[in-house]
C-alpha cells in the first residue's frame, strides 16, 4: 500500500492562518489610524464659541439651531459631553460657556468625558483645557476646534 503525502487541493493551514491574521491587523489599524488633523471634524465647528459673560448670544438671532442643554446643565468648572451632535460643552468659569468638537485631535476617538477643568479622551488619555481647548497632556498635539454655541437665557443652542 501506498501513501501519498501530496497537499491536498487548497490552501495550506499556515496561508489562511497568516491571511486571518493580516485581516485582524488592517481592522486593528483602521480603528486606531488616522492623522494628526482635525479633518475629521463635523461640519459644525470652526467658529469661536459665544461667551455668555459677554452678553450671550449673536444678536439678531436666526434660529435654527440644535437645542442642547439648560445652562444649570453644565456644572461650573466642568462640562458635558453631547455624543450625538459630537459636541462638548463647558463653563469654564461662572456664567461663561464654550464648545468644542468632540473629536480628539489625536486619532479621531470621542471625548468621554469632563472633570476638574479637563475634556478626557479615553483612547489614549489626551487632555483639553476647558478655558481654550488647548491640549493639557498628550499624545494629541492639537487643541480641540471650538463649536460655535448661542446661550439666551439659560438654553444652550448649537449656532
């Protein structure tokens, strides 16, 4: 009897092992990748945000805007974090709120959340001062955009 030690038709174990393997890798990159650029940013930053100690407001207002929170929402010193308008809001001082885009400059993850005086991104734990945005500690390299806000009364509306 004779035995034949021929492959099989197919591909061999060590191909589709390593093919698995470089499909887990692209998805792994993909999700971790991007720039350095805020050019994942929604369409709704880039303008400076309405300070509300300066009298709140644009004037003359057009409306339109995305209603987002009651000022006694946003804790002076603090913040909240509107993930499905990819906006965080601050006071950082009493009776002054700002907005920022909710896109970590550093890979594009959201930012989670807001305490004592700082935006946290939890992918790799960049920080954003609530005064300007600016980058706090790293990796990220760039403040995040301002989000232009309206504040009349005491309702918070995306401009």
């Amino acid at each position: 009897m004779t035995v034949s030690f021929q492959p099989a038709s197919g591909p061999a174990r060590r191909t589709v092992v390593t093919a698995a393997g470089a499909a887990g890798l692209a998805v792994a990159l993909t999700a971790c990748g991007g720039s350095d650029d805020a050019s994942t940013a929604p369409a709704q930053s880039g303008g400076a945000a309405d300070d509300a100690a300066n009298g709140g407001g644009t004037g003359g207002s057009s409306g339109g805007g995305t209603p987002l929170a009651s000022t006694a929402d946003i804790p002076e010193g603090g913040g909240k974090v509107f993930a499905d308008q990819r906006v965080v809001v601050v006071q950082p001082s009493a009776g002054e709120f700002k907005a920022y885009d909710a896109t970590c400059t550093h890979q594009g993850c959201a930012v989670k959340s807001v305490s004592d005086g700082l935006i946290n991104c939890p992918c790799h734990n960049s920080n954003f001062s609530v005064a300007d945005g600016s980058v706090s500690s790293g990796p990220a390299t760039k403040p995040l955009p301002e989000v232009r806000i309206t504040v009349d009364g005491d309702s918070i509306t995306l401009a």
